[in-house]
C-alpha cells in the first residue's frame, strides 16, 4: 500500500479506535503539564495563561536541590537559611496559584556538597541531609509561610501538596546506577525516597503526598553497559528488598518505544508503557498495596523529530486516547503531559509541546484544552 496517506484519512484512520465510553471516564483524574523551562525561565505572562488556556490543573515543576543549596545550609530545616536561593519556585507557585492551578514538586539532584564533589547524579552521603532539605521545602510550601520579602504586602506562600522523589530513579541520566560491576541504584533510591517521604511529612501539614517510583518505561538491567538501567519492575521490587517501605502513591511515566505504537499498544519485553500500566499496578498491589498511581510524565512527539515523531494529527489524536486510557483507571490520580512548548535546540530536545518551537499552536493544543475534566 502507498506509504502516504492524506491528513484527513489519517485523522480518520487514528480516530477510529480511540473512541472511549463517556460513561467509563472518572472526575476525579488531575490534568496537568510539566515544562520546566516555561514555568520557571520562561515569561511567566506568557506561560501561565497559557496553561490556564489549556485548563491546566497541576503544573509539574523539578525542585532541584542543587540549583536551591548551592552551599551548605548552616540551619538546614529552616527554609529562610540564607543559603537557600527559592527565587525561581516562588515565583513559578504563585503565579501558578493565581491562576487557579496546583502544583507538583519533585525534589531531585544532590549538591556536590552533599555527596563529596561528585556529579549531581550520585545520591547524598548523608541521607539526612536530604531529608531536611525536603522539611525546608515543605515548610516554605505548607501554605503557612510568609517568605521575607520586606514588601509591605507579603502574604503566605501558596500549598504544594503533591510531592515526587526524585525523576527516573534506574535512568543513570537521573541517578547512579553501578558501583563496582553491579547496581547499586535501588539501594540509593529506597534511601532517597525515604528521606524525602520523612521530611515530607514530618512537617504535619494536612494533605501532604508523595509518591516514590516516577519510573521510566524501560530498561536494560545490563549494569556493564555503557548506559546500564534498570526496567520499571526490576526496579520496583529491588527497591522493595532495599527497604522502601513508605509512599502515598506509585509514580509512573509510561512513555512509548516507537512511533508505530499507540497509546494503547502492549510493549514487548519488560518495559511499561501506558498499554499494560496495569501490569505495574499489579505489581504495586503485591509491594505496597493499593497505593494511588500517577503517571508524572507522558507525550508525544511530532516533527522535526526524526526517531520518535508522529504526524500533528496523529498527536493529537493520542492526546485525547492516552488521557482517556488513564481516566477509565480507577487507580490513575492524574497525568501529566510532557510538555508546552517544544525545545529549540534539535540534537538534545523534545518534540512533544503543544506549541511549536516558534509559537504555532499544534492540533494537538486544541485538543488538550478540551479534555473531560
């Protein structure tokens, strides 16, 4: 058959096996969108009523613990340590909070100070370190904090109430993965996410969660490979013999591996896509119970991308089923596409925004704005 097809076929070809049961969907599934170079470094009068536009209800952001301590805080529990820089956060929280949106804060790298000099990828020598870090965090983001502006009109920050450890744990983009021949990343990450769980919620405000995971789909568990990682499984129930024990919720991002799948393709091997999520949630139910899920990234990418990238038509298409995949989960909490606005730079971005490089709304933008909410 001819190897071209004109874009309303396509429309029609992809459209005909996404249709979802209204019935089946669920209010409760929390839409969101991470774009960290928006949200933080972007306009933010560009940005904000943007994703207001796109009815955004949680906004995914990196706290990185790097970028915040870049030295050690004499008095690290207390958010106002002069070595603490949150500039950049508070900014990105209120303008989210004026616009109506949640936000998600994932608490991620380790300052070289924390881990002997060594690369931001290696976990903490001293887990405590962390654990008060995510107590500062939490505090400052409690929504019972008036950060000391020596403005005449201060009023308290704004309440982040959904947490993530870390991103990508068996990634080594994210965290180490080997030491001496074999992997030592479930260990390291059993201990992260317990810090943070900790610092979290030792802070006792009401309706604080964090949840652990936030997976990749794949993996090699090949640690004598020039990139080792670990499959999403593999990992789950390493970190469980390594001592994880505390979470509200499994944090997933079930990205696919090629442009021939759909949303609702089952992968091939060990990987967890969006396709067989429940194999993972099966998997949760016998580690941790029957903790709530998130799925803290997903998306797809379209041209210039030459590997992974799908038709605009085709991405908008997958944005109405893959939401609908997750909505008829009773498990699924919320979903976060990532992300607005693709990146500019083509040898090492992302393709999967709803806004082209150069500000053109893609289909898929349209799309996005109208999902059941």
């Amino acid at each position: 058959m001819p190897r071209r097809i004109g874009v309303a076929a396509a429309i029609v070809f992809v459209a005909a096996g996404l249709c979802v049961p209204v019935a089946s969907a669920k209010a409760h599934m929390l839409v969101g969108i991470q774009d960290d170079a928006m949200t933080l470094h972007g306009n933010p009068t560009f940005t904000f009523p943007t994703l207001k536009q796109l009815r955004t209800q949680i906004v995914r952001i990196n706290l990185n613990w790097n970028d915040v301590a870049k030295r050690r805080p004499a008095h690290a529990q207390d958010p106002a340590d002069p070595a603490y820089d949150w500039d950049l956060y508070d900014r990105a929280i209120r303008y989210s909070a004026q616009y109506g949106m949640q936000v998600m804060l994932t608490i991620l790298y380790t300052p070289s100070w924390a881990n002997g000099g060594a690369a931001r990828n290696v976990p903490p020598s001293n887990y405590t370190d962390l654990r008060n870090f995510a107590y500062a965090a939490a505090t400052r983001y409690g929504g019972r904090y008036i950060a000391n502006t020596d403005q005449f009109d201060e009023v308290y920050l704004p309440a982040v109430k959904y947490w993530t450890a870390w991103n990508e744990p068996a990634n080594p983009n994210w965290l180490q993965q080997v030491s001496g021949g074999r992997f030592v990343s479930p260990r390291s990450y059993a201990r992260i996410c317990t810090a943070i769980w900790e610092g979290v919620h030792f802070t006792n405000f009401a309706g604080e969660k964090v949840a652990c995971g936030v997976t990749g789909p794949r993996g090699n568990n090949a640690p004598n490979t020039s990139r080792p990682s670990l499959s999403p499984l593999t990992f789950m129930r390493l970190t469980k013999a390594a001592g994880l024990r505390n979470l509200d919720a499994y944090a997933h991002n079930p990205y696919y591996g090629k442009p021939s799948e759909t949303p609702a393709s089952r992968p091939g091997g060990s990987a967890v896509t969006l396709g067989n999520m429940n194999t993972l949630i099966a998997l949760v139910n016998k580690l941790w119970g029957k903790k709530r899920i998130w799925i803290t990234e997903y998306g797809w990418q379209t041209p210039p991308d030459q590997i992974f990238g799908v038709s605009y038509a085709r991405q908008a298409a997958y944005v109405r089923q893959s939401f609908a995949i997750a909505r008829a989960n009773p498990r699924i909490d919320l979903m976060v596409w990532f992300m607005l606005r693709d990146d500019t730079n083509l040898n090492v971005g992302w393709q999967s925004g709803l806004i082209t490089a150069s500000g053109k709304k893609k289909p898929a933008f349209s799309v996005f704005a109208r999902l059941p909410h």
